[in-house]
C-alpha cells in the first residue's frame, strides 16, 4: 500500500508552538525518521506551503481554511487524507497509526 505523507505548514513557527520545531524541521525529520522504521513501505512525502495555492485538492484547501480559522493548528500532518497531529508533533502517534496500517 502507498502511504501519502502531507506536512501542512508555514515559513513562520505557529504563535502556540513557541518552543516546538517548525514546519519544515517537521517535515524532513518525519521523512528521515518513517524512511528508516518503515523502508519496505511506499511512502510519499509531500510539504504544503500554508501560503501557497498550487496544485492543491479540495482537501487540501478544506485543511488551511481550518487551520486559517485557528480549527487546527500547523504543523499538521496527515496520511492518506486522514489527520493524525496538529500543532505539536510527536512521533508516538504518527508510529502508532502506521503501525495499525501496516500490520
């Protein structure tokens, strides 16, 4: 199975993650970290500038139109269009949901 592994975030650190890694810290330690517990898995990675509106699906823009209305919060990450974290990312819960996918 393909795993499809979104970062939502911004250049800029969320106002409530003062102390947490910023988004696109998020997004390379997510792809060395996932690359090396899960290698015989398909995964795709993808950052998605909160900023930026090209090429996105209409799931996409539903995510940033939550998160501009402070509903979530960035970093978000999301596999298979299914929100997993959002503010303050931590590795249990992401492993935990790949773990159920992949048993």
């Amino acid at each position: 199975m393909k795993y499809i592994i979104n970062v939502y975030g911004r250049d800029v650190i969320c106002a409530s993650c003062v102390n947490a890694p910023g988004s696109k810290d998020t997004y390379d330690w997510l792809q060395a970290v996932l690359g090396r517990k899960y290698p015989d898995q398909e995964l795709q990675f993808n950052y998605i500038d909160l900023d930026r509106d090209e090429n996105l699906s209409d799931y996409d823009q539903d995510i940033i139109e939550r998160i501009n209305e402070d509903e979530l919060f960035y970093p978000l990450v999301a596999i298979n269009d299914e929100i997993i974290q959002d503010g303050y990312v931590q590795l249990k819960p992401i492993q935990r949901w790949m773990d159920e996918k992949t048993a």
